[in-house]
C-alpha cells in the first residue's frame, strides 16, 4: 500500500436491504445501524413537510 492510497477519496458507506450481514464487524454493524437510523430521520422529515402541504391543500379546498 502505497501513501497515495490514503489521498483517495473514500466510498460513502451504503446497506443493501437484506445483505449478508455475517462478515461485518460490531464497529461496521453499528455504522451501518447510525446510516438507517439517519436515513429514517431523513424519511420521517420529508413525509412531515408533505403531510404538511397536503393538511394545508386539504383546508384551503374544503373552504
């Protein structure tokens, strides 16, 4: 390994729904369990703003 190996940008960590979880390590098992856990705060943000547009579309159209 060469000292320009650690100059290359490294690949984002990513899962896979239903991967093979048996060669992964505690350290990379919780990576990956931070990686969903962010995920779903992402998701759960997102559906809140559309929820939000359609409670607001939903009230200006039953006026």
């Amino acid at each position: 390994m060469s000292f320009l190996d650690d100059d290359r940008p490294k690949k984002p960590i990513t899962h896979e729904l239903g991967s093979d979880l048996s060669m992964l390590s505690v350290d990379e098992l919780e990576s990956r369990i931070g990686l969903l856990r962010q995920e779903i705060s992402r998701l759960e943000a997102e559906k809140e703003i559309k929820a939000a547009g359609r409670r607001a579309a939903d009230s200006l159209f039953r006026s």
